[in-house]
C-alpha cells in the first residue's frame, strides 16, 4: 500500500512540474486582434470561432478560418490565421498547438511561423504532406527541430533570437482550383524544449 501511494505522489508532482511548465499563449476563445493574413485577396474568405466538437480540444471554441481558392489561380493558394500574443520569451521553448481541417485532402500544406515585434520571422516550419487531418492533432515544434515530416526551414529565419515574440502564424494551401479549404488552431501554448 504504501509503495502505491508514493507511486501516486510521484505521478501527480510529475504532472504538476509538467503543468508549472506550460504556459498558455492563446486560448483560441476569441477573435480580438486575430486577423487573416494570407488571402485577404480572395473574394469568398471567412474568419471565425469553430464551435465543432472535431476542431475544439480545450474551452469551447477554436479559431477557423476558410477560404475559396480562384478558379483560374495559377500555383497553390494559401490563407493564414495571424494571432497576436503577448510579448513572449521563446528561448528554449517549443510551440504546442493543436490543428485541424474539415477539409484535409485539399488542405495539403501546412506552415506555422512566429514573428518578432519588428516583423522578423523567428520560427518557421512547413509541410506539403497533409498534417492536417479532420480531428484535431497536437503539434509540438521546437526550433531547429523537425516534426515528423514537418521540417524546420532555416532558410525563412530572418533572426535566431526568439525572446520577444508578439505573433504567431498558421498556414494552410491547397494546389486544387475553385475549392473552399480550410484550417482550425485551437489551446496555443509553450512548453519547455527537451
């Protein structure tokens, strides 16, 4: 009895470091200051809170945004969720979210990147690989690190210093012509790299 007991103490301070080391950087609750970024030029295009149980892992609502790609587009047609966050020191951070999309066979590429105050990009990951299923999936993603088959892409980084991020960016694309696509970003938070 007393070997379980310690057991038990062991696994709920284990889960309370791990809680103390989690910092919540957007609820995804509300649209205040959250913008489109990518396809603001598309005619058909809508940002919204998703209330559909598939898209929400935590509170009652994710950020969702669609948009209907041109019927004669030449190349792949992107739109993004620009989420503002307070100030944030991301050294020695990894970025954990979780994502979704209604549409996942159109929705085939997925990039995230995070922005300083001056408008440098500080983190940039992508995929063409359809991360992005109809469930909502977490995503961990530590910089200069790979995440499955989502790779970190050095090349975007405009500055390795992380310490004062103030935006973050959720990108989807599709290459199909004249279809509605879509993305859902719920619980952003940071977490300490391993």
């Amino acid at each position: 009895m007393r070997l379980l007991t310690v057991a038990a103490l062991i696994v709920l301070a284990t889960t309370w470091a791990h809680a103390q080391a989690e910092t919540l950087l957007h609820s995804c609750e509300s649209l205040e200051g959250v913008k489109v970024g990518m396809g603001t030029q598309l005619e058909e295009r809508k940002l919204f809170i998703s209330f559909a149980a598939e898209h929400v892992t935590e509170g009652v609502g994710a950020l969702g945004l669609f948009g209907r790609s041109p019927e004669g587009a030449t190349g792949n047609t992107y739109i993004s969720i620009d989420v503002p966050i307070e100030p944030t020191d991301l050294t020695g951070k990894a970025l954990v979210f979780d994502a979704s999309s209604s549409t996942p066979d159109l929705s085939r590429a997925f990039y995230m990147r995070a922005y300083d105050a001056t408008g440098n990009c500080v983190l940039s990951w992508n995929s063409w690989n359809g991360e992005l299923t109809s469930e909502a999936s977490e995503f961990r993603l530590a910089p200069s690190e790979d995440f499955g088959t989502i790779t970190w892409e050095p090349g975007r980084v405009e500055s390795a210093d992380h310490s004062e991020v103030v935006k973050l960016q959720f990108i989807t694309g599709t290459g199909a012509k004249g279809v509605v696509f879509n993305i859902a970003v719920d619980n952003i938070r940071a977490v300490d790299a391993l």
